[in-house]
C-alpha cells in the first residue's frame, strides 16, 4: 500500500515513511492511494471476532509492506488490553470508546502509533525524540501510548495553568521516557515553540525529531477498527458478551437493554454519530465504510464550531476561528482532516454519506440532564453534543431511523466540572484514580527556544 499527499498525488511513499514523517514534504497530509476491502470471510465474522483480531484485519492491509502480520497481532493485542463496548440506552446504542488508560477515544490511535514507531525504527541506534504540543487531551494520550515504549523519548509542552488538574497528571505524572515541559505562556506559545524546534539545525544534529500530531495517518487508520467492529456486532444481531457488554460501566441505574435493541439492528447497517472537531475519528469512520463494514451512514456532530455542518449544508467551505465551548475537544475552526475528506471524495459523496448538525452550550447541557433523568445515563459534553445531533436530525429527517449508535469519546468523569452540577456525583473512570495519585514532575520554561533546547538535549 502507497500513500500520497493531498496536495500532490505523484509522491507516494511507503507506510513506514508516512507514519514517521507524519505531515508531507509539501504541507498535505498522507493518504492511502485506495481503500482496501474486508474479505468475504472477515465480513462474515466480523460480529464475532475478537476486538483485537478485528483490529489486524482491518490495519494489516494499510501497513503491510512494513508490519508483518505475526508482528501486528502482537502490536494490537499490546495496544488494546480494552476494547470499544456497543451498549444500548433506550432505543439507541452507545459505542462507549472511553475505557483506555487515558478514558478517552484517543487511545486508540495513540497507543497503536507508539507500538508501530517503535517497530518500525528498530534497530536504529538513535532513539526518536517525539516533540508535541498539547492544550490539554492529546498530550496525555500521547503520552501515555508512549510510555515505556522502546526507542522512543517523549516530550510534551502544554501551557502552564492552562490545563485541569487532572490533565496535568496525565501529561506529567509518568515519568521514565515521558518529559512534560510547562510553558509560560499560552497553547499557541507552545505549538510555536515546537515548530521553532523543528526548524532549528542545531537541534536537528543532535536529536532525531518526530511529531505525533492527530493528523499521523498511523494515528487514523486504527481508529477504523472499532466502527468495523461495532458494525459487525450489531449487524450480527449480537451484544458484545451480555452482562460484560460494559464491564466497567459500573455508573447509573440499569439501563442495559440488548437484547430488544441487537434484535432490531440484526441484518441492517449501522449510522454513526460521531461528534467531531479535527474530523479524524469521522474520517476513520468513512474509511470503515469503503472497507464493506455494515455502515448505511454518519452524523457529523459538532458544537457552534459549524465549520463542516455548514459545508454540507452549502458546499461552501470557509475555515474560522476557533471558539471556545463545554466540549472543547471539539473547538476547531479549520479542521485539518477535512482536506483528507475533499481529496479522497467529492461533495456529492459526502452528502450521500454524511449528515451534518451542530450543537450549542445550552443544548448540551440539557441533553445530559435529560438523558440522565430519562436512562440514568451519563454523557460527556462530547457525547451529548453527539447524542443531541441525533435528536435534531430525527425531527428534520425521520429517514435516519434504524440501528444508530452514538460514540462516547470521553468518559463523562472527565469533564465532571461540567456533568456534575447537573447530574450529582459521578464514579471517577478506575484509570483515573490512579492517575489523580501522580505527582506532578515538570520543568517551567519561559516562551524562549534557547530554554526549550536545554530541556532537550538535557533529556538526550
Ligand atoms: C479529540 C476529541 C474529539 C474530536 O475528535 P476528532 O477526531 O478531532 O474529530 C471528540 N471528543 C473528544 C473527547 C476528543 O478528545
């Protein structure tokens, strides 16, 4: 499998390459040149394989000139000790993708990045040094996927006081490989500050560089395992394994039906509603889709960042900035997977493919306040603005009916500083606690790449 950039489609280069170099020469992002295809027999299988299976059947076509299949199998069952639990609240279901280390989708793709950094550079006698800018969530997925991982040093810049408490923990809290730097300054002092590093020659000579940005495609391609999986699983009229169907969704009342809504969804596709804000997981999605896995379509979620609610309402599309919401891992202006969507389909296959709403603050909260009141459910900001879209579209359009699951994409304890005032308490996500026992191990830099510099060669 080759891949080329969005912006010029004669340069392909190999997966290994792709992964490492993560953004093109010319600024594009990687694509696959196609979409490969689910066999017959995988298709056939699909509702019935184990997650980790399914993750090698999906990801081994993507990478298989560089990742053996017998090195696959063990990357993933490394990468995913958890897996992605399809529940069903009311007559919908939940694909609650939250049950990583870090209690947010992220882990998916992260995790699997680090494993296939590590495999692919072996042998090297240099290790890599991951430079990586955060506002608060992909830091700690990052580095946490990175943790202990071989060969590889991480060293994540996040602004200091900007972050929540418990973020900080996850980005500072491990240690070993693991280097946080607090900035003195804001998110965009710091994305400044590592490009600066990246430019800088000096630097160059004395570390191998890498970025594990979101827009990695080996941060994309395993995030298309758990929509062929669940796909799969509803398609087969099937739950996940009845009473373990979630096995730590040890919050709220009873709310677990299956079996009524695994019957209903028997035999159809499946539509996701994915709320979104870089477009990766969505873009994961549609490639699941291609694949052959049961999908009949996708709701792109978003908060008043409209952005591609608005494309698809007009086939305008016109980037903005930024504004601040309660799902704020969605608060993206100019989502940089769009040009992956509009290079690989057109407008017209979008629309057939994906429906768009957005979703304001007030909206959100009086979605986890009635869905709490109404199942004893718990939804995340993220979740809710997902599960809201829903709502909408059925009034507007009652033709999305049938198997619909909504994805979780944070544990709802995560943002408990927005679900609490509404809900009461909520159970902190086990992986939480113990990170809430870490200690903060930082380094406070000024905004200067000559203090950025000593930091990391002092880590060499
Ligand atoms: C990153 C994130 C999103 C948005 O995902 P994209 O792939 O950027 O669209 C949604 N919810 C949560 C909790 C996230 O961390």
């Amino acid at each position: 499998m080759k891949f080329f950039s969005t912006r010029n489609s004669s340069n392909t280069v190999g997966f290994r390459q792709a992964a490492l170099t993560g953004l093109a020469p010319d600024g594009g992002l990687f694509i696959p040149e196609e979409i490969p295809q689910f066999s017959p027999a995988v298709l056939q299988s699909l509702g019935t394989m184990d997650f980790r299976d399914v993750a090698v059947e999906t990801i081994h076509p993507y990478v298989k000139d560089d990742i053996p299949h017998s090195v696959l199998e063990d990357l993933a069952v490394s990468a995913y000790p958890f897996f992605a639990p399809l529940i069903s609240v009311g007559d919908r279901m939940m694909l609650e993708l939250f049950h990583g280390p870090t209690a947010a989708f992220k882990d998916f793709g992260a995790r699997f990045m680090a494993r296939a950094f590590s495999y692919l550079r072996r042998g090297e006698d240099k290790p890599l040094h991951i430079l990586v800018a955060t506002s608060g969530d992909t830091g700690g997925a990052v580095a946490d996927g990175f943790f202990n991982v071989e060969g590889i040093n991480v060293t994540v810049l996040y602004p200091k006081g900007r972050v929540t408490p418990l973020q900080e923990k996850q980005i500072a809290g491990l240690g070993g490989n693991i280097s946080a730097i607090a900035v003195e300054g804001s998110f965009d002092d710091c994305q400044a500050l590592v490009k600066a590093a990246f430019a800088d020659e000096e630097l160059k000579k004395m570390l191998e560089l890498s970025s594990a940005n979101s827009i990695n495609i080996s941060r994309l391609i395993p995030q298309a395992v758990y929509y062929a999986a669940s796909a799969g699983i509803a398609f087969a009229g099937r739950t996940n394994s009845d009473g373990e169907a979630s096995p730590r969704n040890e919050f709220g009342k009873r709310y677990i039906s299956q079996d009524r809504t695994f019957a209903v969804s028997a035999g159809k596709p499946i539509m996701f509603c994915v709320p979104s804000g870089n477009f990766g997981n969505l873009t994961a999605g549609l490639y699941a889709m291609k694949m052959g896995a049961p999908i009949r379509g996708f709701i792109a979620a978003t908060n008043i960042n409209k952005t591609i609610p608005d494309y698809l309402e007009n086939g305008i599309y016109e980037a903005r900035q930024s504004k601040a919401t309660l799902s704020n891992a969605m608060d993206v202006g100019a989502p940089s997977n769009f040009e992956r969507m509009k290079t690989q389909w057109s407008y017209e296959e979008l629309k057939t493919m994906i429906q768009g709403a957005f979703v304001t603050d007030d909206e959100t909260r009086f979605c986890i306040d009635s869905v709490y009141k109404q199942y004893g459910y718990y939804l995340d900001p993220h979740g809710a603005v997902a599960w809201n879209a829903v709502d909408q579209l059925m009034v507007k359009d009652p033709s999305i009916a049938g198997p619909l699951a909504v994805l979780g994409t944070a544990h709802p304890s995560k943002f408990s500083e927005t679900v609490e005032p509404i809900t009461g308490e909520i159970p902190l996500h086990p992986a939480l606690k113990d990170v809430m026992k870490r200690t903060v191990l930082s380094k406070l830099i000024p905004v200067n790449l000559e203090s950025l510099k000593a930091e990391l060669v002092s880590n060499k």
